[in-house]
C-alpha cells in the first residue's frame, strides 16, 4: 500500500507559507522562496540575540561614562579603580545606579578614586 502524502505536504506548505506572510515580493508567495527564507530568518534571529548582548553593553557603557565624566572621571579610570578596590558589580548594575540612585553611584565612584590614589 503506497503512501498518499497530498495533506502532509499540504500542510508543511501552509506552515512556511504562514510564517513568510508580510515578507516583500515573491518571498511571501511562493513556497520555495518562503522556505528558504524562513531558515534564513532564523539565522537572523539566532545573531540577532547574540548581537543584542553587545549592544547593551555598549549602552550601559556610555552611560556609565558619561555619569561618571560628570564627577570628573574617565570610565576606564572608574573600573580600574573599582577592580583595585576588589568591588564586584557589573555594568548593567552601575549603569542602572546611575541612572536612578546617583548618590549610591557617587559612592562608588570614591570608592574608586580612593583606591587609584592608593
């Protein structure tokens, strides 16, 4: 007995089909283009997250930097002088601290001086 596979493909038509829609010109319909850029798109995504990782670190840098450039301090002197204190906090913390509680990233920001004056 063969097998007759018409709602199986069908299917997996539909399926890429769907997933291309709103895509521009004939990538959006026609089911070989679809599926090509349906993987491709993943391939997008999956950089894209790793991508998004950087990005927000470039962020929290600048505005570490600036903050910091406020109290009369460069950034790499702020972290250097953070590392010589042994003071663990990662910069989506300082930059956060910056941001909403600039007292306490005054703080650190003695701590550090402190530390480079040492």
């Amino acid at each position: 007995m063969r097998v007759k596979r018409a709602m199986t493909a069908r299917k997996k038509k539909k399926m890429f089909l769907k997933a291309a829609k709103g895509y521009s010109g004939a990538i959006g319909r026609r089911y070989r283009l679809a599926k090509q850029q349906f993987y491709k798109s993943g391939v997008y995504a999956y950089t894209g997250r790793k991508d998004k990782k950087g990005d927000f670190r470039r962020l929290w840098i600048t505005r570490i930097s600036a903050a910091a450039r406020a109290e009369g301090m460069r950034y790499n002197e702020l972290i250097h002088g953070l590392k010589i204190a042994n003071v663990n906090i990662n910069r989506k913390m300082l930059s956060d601290l910056a941001i909403s509680d600039y007292d306490s990233f005054k703080e650190y920001i003695d701590i550090a001086k402190k530390a480079l004056e040492a």
